[in-house]
C-alpha cells in the first residue's frame, strides 16, 4: 500500500503539469489569434471545467450574454473550443484538456 503513495503522487503531479502546459500553450495562442478576446480571467474559466457555457463567463464578469457568446463563438471558429446543443444552450468543450483528463 505505501508503494502506492509514490505512484499516484507521480501521476497526479504528471497530469497537473500537462494541464498547466496546455494552458500555457493555450494562452500564447489565443493571445496570438485573438488578442482582443483574450484576458486571463477567460483562460482560467475555460480550465476550471472541460466545459462552459455563456452563463460562467456572464457571472465572471466578463461582459454581456452578447459579448460573451461572440468570445465562444471566436474561440470556436479558431479551433480552440468545440460546441454542443445541450437542451436549450450551447457548451463549448475544451477538448483538447478533456483529451488530457480521459488519458490519465
């Protein structure tokens, strides 16, 4: 059982270092893309979950349901983000982070 403590620390310490890489990469890109949808409060959004929806960014602070919805919709159209029809809104999918969480 101790044997495992080591083991699983390494792997969460791997898996926090290739999301922390992604989000840097992620940062420098869409900083290089779309420097006016960029602010370092949006990217923190977009890692907290594998997913968003207009709703988390309106209650960050981040502008108006308009405003906010043409960020995802820039996002998408660049390729960072993906989106599905849940119900009755759209969630944009991080998928490159997710494809990081399902693979550790």
């Amino acid at each position: 059982m101790l044997e495992m403590i080591p083991f699983t620390a390494n792997k969460g310490l791997n898996l926090l270092n290739q999301v922390n890489g992604l989000m840097q990469t992620f940062t420098d890109e869409v900083k290089e893309t779309l420097p006016k949808v960029y602010s370092k409060d949006l990217i923190e959004i977009l890692f907290k979950l594998p997913y968003t929806k207009c709703q988390y960014l309106i209650d960050a602070g981040l502008g108006n349901p308009k405003t906010v919805g043409n960020y995802l919709n820039e996002l998408e159209e660049a390729g960072f983000l993906t989106s599905e029809k849940v119900e009755k809104e759209k969630q944009y999918l991080n998928y490159k982070l997710m494809e990081i969480l399902e693979n550790s």
